[in-house]
C-alpha cells in the first residue's frame, strides 16, 4: 500500500517477452523504492474452459495456451492421458519419439531466447540506444552469429516437424503412444546439420560463460538472491527433461524434498493467490509460503541434478558449479549459461537418437489398461517444470484441470528480481531513462517467461512510462518509440 508521498511509475508493457505483462514501481518522496511489482495482466481461463470436453483431445486443446512451447503442454497433457487410460508403458518407439520431439522443442525455444531476445542485452549493454538494442541490431553487427541462432531455431523445428506432424502445435502424440516413428528420410535430412549443430551449441555455451565471467562483478548480485529451486530428476539423480520424480534444494544444496512422485504433488505443493495478479505464487508446504517459493528452469535444473548423462553437457555443469564450489548457483543471469548448457544436451540427445533404430519401429500405441478418473503428468519445459492435472467422469469429460506451467513457479522469484534491480538501480535516481526500465525488464528476461505471445522480432514494443503523484497528477512521462 502506498504511503503520502509516494509515485507510482509503471513499465507496460513489457518488452521482448512472451505476452503482456507490466511492472509497478512505488517510490517515496525521497526516490526510493518502497515496492516493486511483477503484474501478469491477462486471463487464459485454460483450466476453465477444457471442462466438459473429451480427455482424449487434451494434447491438441492445452497446446493453444502458447505458440512458442506448444510441445511442453503436448505431451505433459498426453503423459497425463496415458495415465488416464492406463497406459503409462509406451513401446520403445512411441517414448523415444516423444523424447525425441522434445528435445526438439528444448533446442529450439533455448536457441530463441538466447539469440532473438536475450542477446542485444549481453552484446550492446543494457543501456545501448533502444534503436540498436535488438535482433536487428544484432544481425547488423555480428552477423554470423543471428545466422547461427536463426538456423538453431530452424533445426529444432525441424526436429518437431518430423515428430508432430508440423513445427507449431502438432498432434504427434496420442493416448497411449505416437501417431508415426520418424522415416528414413527424416532422419538422414535432420543428420545432415547434426554435427553443425553440436558445433554451434558448444559455442553457445562459451558465448554465455565468457559474458559471466567477464561481467562476473556486474551481474553476481544483478537481481540475485537466495532461492530454493525445484524440478524432475531420476531416480539415479540424473536431468530428465521428460520424465522423473521431483527434487527440491535450498540455496546451500541440502535437499527439502525428494523423489516425489507427480501423483503425490499436492502433498508438497501449494499455491497462494494474490489480488493484484491473475498468476499464482507456489510454494513448498514444509517451508511455508514466506520461504517456499521457489525457482524452475534451466539454473533450477543444473542446481538440482546430481549429473547430466551427456558427456560435453556433463563436463559443463561441473565447469558452471566449479564457481561455487559444488554448490547451488543462486545468481539470476546465470540462466542463460545454464540454458545453453541445455541446449548442448539437447544437441547430444537429439543426435543419439537419430541413430537409434528403434525410432523406425512400427510398435506405436501402447495396450490400454486399467481405466483412471485422475491423473497428474510433469515434465520440463523450457521454463521450467510444468504440471498437468486432471479428473475426467464416467462420460469422458474433463471435470477438473489444474495447469502449474513453469512461469507461474517463478512468478515469485521474478518479482524478487524486479524488486532488487529496482532498490538498486533506480532508487535515487534523478530522473527515469529509459536505460534504467531496461534493467528491470533485462532481470526479468533471464527467466524467459511465457506470458502466452509469440516472439517479437524486433525486440520491443511501445512503451509509455507516467510518474504522478499520488493525487494522480501527471509529474513525468517517457516515451519508447514504437
């Protein structure tokens, strides 16, 4: 709540993320940030409107929710009809082919982030001109470099094409299974860039070690804080993008929860509602809601496995923890080196299994078993783990679905951000510029969060910032072009 005094600047919308969102900014008479709000200002009613429809279209319905990781909602609410129709134990080509599409989708919505949206920011500085901060600006400068992530991007799709039928919401995987195995042909055209591919994800990585390390004073406490943080491993500890139990650790390592199963999640996850965001606040239950929250992610998924079962992917999660001696990395720009870590293990994955016969087999549709009326399915999107729930009654209609996608697990811990940045970047400033919004906005990007749009080439959008007072006279006004 605001106090006499205090100025109320607001950053809608956001820039260069996915969907609308806008931040809220409460300053006192002297400039200082007295409050920093992360607002999701838009309503999916997702979980509302699937009621009363089949189960069996699922796959095809939630995938609308986005455009740039339909996959992720694909095949966690597939994974979930499986259960439904009791047939978790796919055949050897039905599981390998949705990993396969999977990795696809890790590769090429990493690659996206880093090169479309992310980059201007790590290559011209935050507070480069806004007319050059972007993928333009980047393909103007370091060409051979937007080449690289627009042909990364090109790849993954590719790789779901050849799984789902087609590169944006496919329709790949069915109850029980998948709809084809990957041809002859598809493979040898999707191995003809592998190498390439491997190639420029090692780069990628030491394109985001170096600007840590170079700027490792800069952006240690750039919107860092200690977290918990949370995602699937397996059994052995290992990363599992597409199936596991859930791991949770406290900023240190030690473990707060493990080996949970997706159908005990209510058991240790709670979330918390709160009025001035339609997105909830997770938390874990044995801590509470004041420490539970927790991060998901690429730096949530480095922090909790116990290794990668790559081998280049491996050896750089050991060169990434080697800076904190083992320990959990609780520095929020350090995402982007974990993500493209992912995506080197996403290449590695991807290029064992184009070479995996199996992949040509003709066993697609698992035997159904044992009907359920409920089921809970998690696996890891981009951003993060993602849980689909669901209760269907004796007709086969949905009656219950609740969607814990991966920007929601980090609703709290981006808010975090956006209030560390604000207390220290624009607290006492003299005046607003548009170099110090960004900052804000650069903290929140290194989440990748899914607002639910689609990508802006140009990496902006229209951006009005008012100050008034708290009368609600107008005091100031800056203006990003459109």
């Amino acid at each position: 709540m605001s106090t006499p005094n205090t100025r109320r600047v607001v950053i809608e919308p956001l820039t260069r993320v996915e969907g609308h969102g806008k931040v809220t900014l409460l300053l006192d008479e002297n400039n200082q940030v007295e409050q920093a709000r992360l607002h999701i200002v838009e309503f999916r009613g997702f979980e509302r409107f699937i009621q009363g429809r089949p189960f069996w279209e699922l796959p095809v319905l939630v995938q609308r929710l986005c455009g740039i990781c339909p996959v992720s909602h694909h095949l966690c609410a597939a994974k979930a009809v499986d259960g439904i129709v009791g047939a978790e134990d796919l055949p050897l080509t039905a599981e390998k082919m949705r990993r396969l599409m999977h990795y696809g989708q890790m590769y090429q919505s990493h690659a996206l982030h880093f090169f479309y949206l992310a980059s201007p920011d790590l290559l011209f500085g935050f507070d480069a001109p806004v007319e050059k901060r972007n993928v333009i600006g980047v393909i103007a400068e370091y060409p051979d470099l937007a080449v690289q992530g627009v042909m990364m991007r090109k790849f993954g799709q590719e790789v779901i094409k050849a799984t789902a039928g087609k590169k944006v919401h496919g329709t790949g995987a069915i109850p029980g299974g998948i709809n084809k195995n990957l041809s002859i042909e598809e493979r040898d055209f999707l191995l003809q860039d592998m190498d390439k591919m491997v190639e420029w994800s090692r780069a990628a990585v030491r394109i985001a070690k170096d600007y840590t390390l170079d700027n490792l004073e800069a952006v240690a406490g750039f919107g860092s804080f200690d977290s918990n943080h949370l995602s699937l491993v397996r059994q052995d500890g290992a990363m599992d993008l597409y199936d596991g139990n859930l791991r949770a650790v406290d900023s240190v390592g030690d473990t707060i929860i493990d080996q949970v199963s997706p159908l005990d999640y209510l058991e240790v996850i709670a979330e918390e509602v709160r009025p001035w965001s339609y997105m909830k606040f997770p938390f874990l239950k044995s801590v509470g809601p004041e420490e539970g929250w927790y991060r998901v992610g690429p730096l949530a998924r480095i922090n909790t496995c116990d290794f990668i079962d790559t081998p280049e992917a491996e050896a750089a999660r050991k060169d990434f923890l080697s800076l904190t001696e083992g320990q959990p990395s609780n520095v929020t720009m350090a995402y982007h080196w974990a993500r493209m870590i992912e995506a080197l293990h996403a290449a590695e994955k991807i290029q064992l299994l184009l070479h995996d016969a199996d992949l040509q087999g003709e066993d697609l549709v698992a035997d159904f078993g044992g009907r359920r009326e409920e089921y809970v399915a998690i696996l890891e999107a981009p951003r993060g783990t993602l849980l689909h729930h669901y209760k269907v009654d004796e007709n086969d209609q949905v009656t219950m679905a609740n969607l814990i996608v991966s920007t929601t697990c980090n609703n709290e811990p981006m808010n975090r951000t956006v209030q560390k940045i604000a207390s220290d970047s624009i607290s006492g400033a003299p005046e607003i510029t548009e170099g110090l919004l960004n900052n804000i906005e650069v903290g929140i990007r290194a989440y990748d969060p899914c607002l639910s749009c689609a990508t802006h080439a140009l990496g902006q959008m229209p951006l009005e910032v008012t100050l008034v007072d708290r009368q609600g006279r107008l005091i100031d006004r800056l203006a990003r072009p459109e």
